[in-house]
C-alpha cells in the first residue's frame, strides 16, 4: 500500500477519534458522530468507525504512529483491521 494512503488511514483515526473523544460533533452540532461523518466525508460512518477503532487499537496496545504505518503496509488495512480487533 502506498504510505500515503497508510498515512491518511492512520491520520483519519487520529482526527476522528479526537473528534468522537471531545465530543466536538456535538459542538457542530451535529446529532451523532455518525452523522457527522456521513455529512462531511465521503465514506459510510462504518467506514469511519472502523478508522478510529483502527487507530486506538494501535495506541491501545502501544504502537507508535511508524509501527503502526509499517504494519498496515505489511499486512494491508483490512487484514490489520481484524487481527487487532483480536489481539
């Protein structure tokens, strides 16, 4: 995968989550994240979560944002995406 579509995976989690965490959607004023990110971004508010959960996976178990990229390209998001839901 080209690092920087990994980079922009890893940093849509990282704003999201910041977002979602302060509960900044609300002072948009928006109803839900979900809706926010339905409205303002291009992709479904799964796609969203699966971002952030991506993202706070890695920093859950301490992962460093060059860690993180590394393994994305390695393995590929999806499959990141599933092993960190377990791990």
């Amino acid at each position: 995968m080209d690092n920087v579509i990994t980079g922009a995976y890893y940093d849509m989690g990282r704003l999201l989550s910041a977002i979602k965490h302060g509960k900044l959607w609300e002072t948009l004023g928006y109803d839900s994240m979900a809706h926010l990110i339905e409205e303002e971004l291009t992709f479904s508010s799964n796609a969203g979560h699966s971002y952030i959960n991506l993202y706070r996976r890695f920093q859950q178990l301490g992962y460093t944002q060059t860690e993180s990229l590394e393994l994305i390209n390695e393995h590929g998001i999806t499959r990141m995406g599933e092993y960190l839901r377990t791990a």
